[in-house]
C-alpha cells in the first residue's frame, strides 16, 4: 500500500488500467505499469524534498542534478538512446520504422522554490513510463519515439524555447533561483551555451508533441472529471504602465489643487478590472506590482508604475482587451491632468493545440471510459515553445483544490495512472496517421 497526503490510500495492483481498445496492433493493448510510474515517480520527489512535504529543486541546483540522473537511468532501462543537448534538455530517443519526424513527449522536473511534487514531474515520469511500456510491448512505432525532459521550465522554459530558437545570447547572464546564471546553469548539466543556437529545430520537425500536466487549476477537481483535453496555452501580454500626476507636499496642498498618481492609478486598475470582466470568455487580466514615487507618506505621488498582465488563447482578444483598456487609462488621466502610458516589456504567443490530436486524447479517454472535458491552460508550458516545431497536444489530470506551486500540491496516483495511459493510447494513435 501506498499512502498520500490528506488521507488518500490506494492499492498499486489495481491501477493498471484496462487496454488501450483503439489498439490496431497484433495481440493484448499495451497498458502502463502503474505499480512502477507510482514507485519511480515518488522517487523523484526525494530529490529537494522540503519539511513541509513539498519539495524545493530549482533548475540548476544540486537537487535538480541528482534528479536529472535519477531519471537518466530510468530512461536508460526504458531502452532509449539518452543524451543531453546544447540546451541541455535531456533527450532520450528510439528509431522508428520508417524514416519520419520523431513523435516527442515530456515535460520538466524542476520547480519553483519551495514547490510541490506534481508540477511537471507527472508529464515527465509518464512520458518515461509509455516508453517503458512500448519496449516492454515489443511495440516499435512507425515514427521514431522522443522522451524530452526541459531544463528551467519554472525560469523562462530555457530548454523548450532553445529548441525553437528563441532563447538569445543576452539570456546566458541572467541571474536564477539556484545561484547559478542561465549560462553557467546550462553548462553545470551538461548543455553548452556558447553553442545554443544549434539546439534549434525548424518547423514540422515534429510529427507530434504530447505533454500531461496536472491542471493547477480546479475545474477538473470540483466536476469530478479524470482527464482534461486542452484547448491551447494561453497567450500573454505584460506593460508596465506609468501614471503621472504632479508630486506636492502633502500637508499644504488642497484636495481640489491635487493631481495625486496614486488616485490615477486606483482609478486604472478598477478600469483594467472593469474591462476585463465586461467581455465574455476565459481571458483574465491581472495588476500584480505597484510602486509610487517617491514613495513617502508625506509627498503627494508624482509618479505610480503598476503591471498589467493580459491572458487569452487568441492574440487577438488579448490586442482588442488592451485597447479598451488603453482608452479608458487615457481618459482618466486626461480628465485629471495626468498622463499614462504603456511600455510592452513580455509576449509569450498563444499556442492552440490541435483538434486531430485532442481528438486522439478523447477517445483514448473514451476507450478506458474516462470521462473528458476540453479547457484552456492558463498556465505557460514547455508544450507552448514546441507548437513552434508541429502539432501539441496537452493531456492535464485534476489538481485536488487546484493547489499548485505549493507544498499542498497533489494529484492522487489513479490521475496520474488514468493520464499515463491516455497519454499512451494518444501517441499509439497519432503514430497511426
């Protein structure tokens, strides 16, 4: 018997789920070895385990390393060729039968300090555990099988995103959470970043990316539904928005003389959230910093710099959103004698996935009688940067309460099993297109 946190208990040998039925090989559907995902995957969480039952394994880190290796060997049983990349992503591959693009599927093992043990740890354990699975079977696909696991997901998708070129040289320097820069990280597990450029792939290099993810949201949680079938990754837009107004003394400047940055930006922000929820869909729009300057209790604000955060699986509603927003900034601050204005600062593209292949998830689902439900992610993930290379499909299992970047972050082991085999079923058929 295993146990989980909040009380969960389950017995392994009944996890194995029945077969894939959509199977057109010759003999039973291969199905994942539950006993052994569960076994390897809570492995995994002893690498930067944390008091609190979490763990804290940023990338680059001595914990992210031992986790790397760790998962090398299991890799390695599986019978996929292992090596680490430029970029260093570990890149664990298997020919196929004819000579195609590689169908490819993984996630990321690190996480954010002081984080949980589900968050990219499910999308990698089960990625391994379908090639495990398949050499177990006997089962050679048409195409050749990549088991991608990302570096430094949680600090800019730095593997995911040299893959589609899109990580520059001005990068390297960055600081991250393990102490380590972004170059000196990549180096320290094995990548070379003075040779980056040539981790890139072009377009249609990829046949097909599959990852499973937990949700990190509730909804598949609260309706009691085992698999998400995910629409796309959300697209994001950030500005920094300034807003002036005239800096006085606080104690001898009048109400009515007063052109306070801190009251235009209250003002803004209300207007943000009044726009952003005027218009039906599923985009949110976010304030998450502010700052006032000068930034002393006696002194009216001169100036206020606040964030805004836009987010929608169409680039397009972000835009539209933005100009209302824009608009209606601008008119508050001219009709006060202030001033506001936008510097865009980050974009990371919407990537829908494709409707071929959530359909190959829903009827993997189907086949094993799990119930589906299509919805956004609202959360960026290595998938996005792969939409750059072919199609993505995206598989998540339920976050119980939707907790995620937390030591409270738990998916219990049938999800993940349940997820596991979906994600087998689904590559089975997409190798079969």
């Amino acid at each position: 018997m295993t146990p989980t946190r909040r009380g969960f208990v389950t017995a392994l040998g009944p996890l194995t789920l029945a077969p894939f039925v959509g199977w057109s090989g010759r003999g039973a559907a291969p199905s994942v070895d539950g006993p052994r995902l569960l076994e390897r995957f809570h492995g995994l969480a002893r690498f930067g385990a944390t008091p609190e039952g979490g763990i804290s394994r940023v990338a680059f880190s001595d914990a992210d390393l031992a986790a790397r290796a760790y998962l090398t060997d299991w890799m390695r049983a599986a019978g996929l060729d292992v090596h680490v990349d430029v970029a260093g992503n570990l890149v664990g591959r298997r020919p196929g039968r004819e000579d195609l693009a590689p169908i490819c599927l993984g996630s990321h093992i690190d996480s954010v300090p002081e984080g949980g043990n589900f968050d990219g740890q499910v999308g990698s354990a089960a990625a391994v555990e379908v090639a495990h699975t398949l050499l177990d079977s006997g089962v050679r696909l048409r195409h050749p099988l990549e088991v991608l696991i990302f570096p430094n997901e949680e600090g800019g998708k730095t593997g995911s995103r040299a893959l589609a070129g899109e990580v520059g040289a001005e990068e390297m320097t960055l600081p991250t959470a393990s102490g380590f820069t972004i170059g000196e990280g990549l180096a320290r597990i094995g990548g070379d970043p003075a040779r980056l450029a040539e981790a890139a792939r072009g377009p249609d290099s990829v046949a097909a990316f599959f990852e499973l993810h937990i949700e990190q949201g509730g909804v598949l949680d609260r309706r009691g539904i085992p698999i998400g079938v995910v629409e796309g990754i959300v697209g994001i837009r950030r500005w920094r928005v300034t807003v002036e107004g005239h800096q006085n003394h606080a104690g001898t400047t009048p109400m009515p003389d007063r052109t306070d940055a801190m009251v235009l930006a209250a003002r803004v922000v209300v207007a943000i959230d009044d726009v952003l929820r005027a218009r039906p869909g599923t985009h949110v729009g976010t304030v998450g910093q502010i700052e006032a300057f000068p930034g002393a209790a006696n002194v009216i604000a001169g100036r206020v710099v606040h964030t805004l955060e836009i987010r929608d699986l169409r680039m397009e509603t972000i835009d539209a959103l933005f100009a209302d927003v824009r608009a209606r900034a601008e008119a508050i601050a001219d009709g006060a004698g202030g001033r506001v204005s936008f510097e865009p600062y980050y974009v990371s593209y919407a990537a829908p996935t494709e409707e071929r292949l959530r359909r190959h998830v829903e009827a993997s689902a189907e086949a094993l009688g799990l119930e589906t439900l299509r919805l956004p992610s609202g959360a960026g993930h290595d998938a996005q940067s792969m939409a750059r290379l072919g199609p993505i499909g995206m598989i998540f299992v339920p976050s119980v309460d939707g907790i995620s970047h937390s030591p409270d972050e738990l998916t219990r082991d049938p999800h993940i099993v349940q997820g596991a085999n979906v994600l087998l079923g689904t590559v089975l058929a997409a190798d079969a297109d």
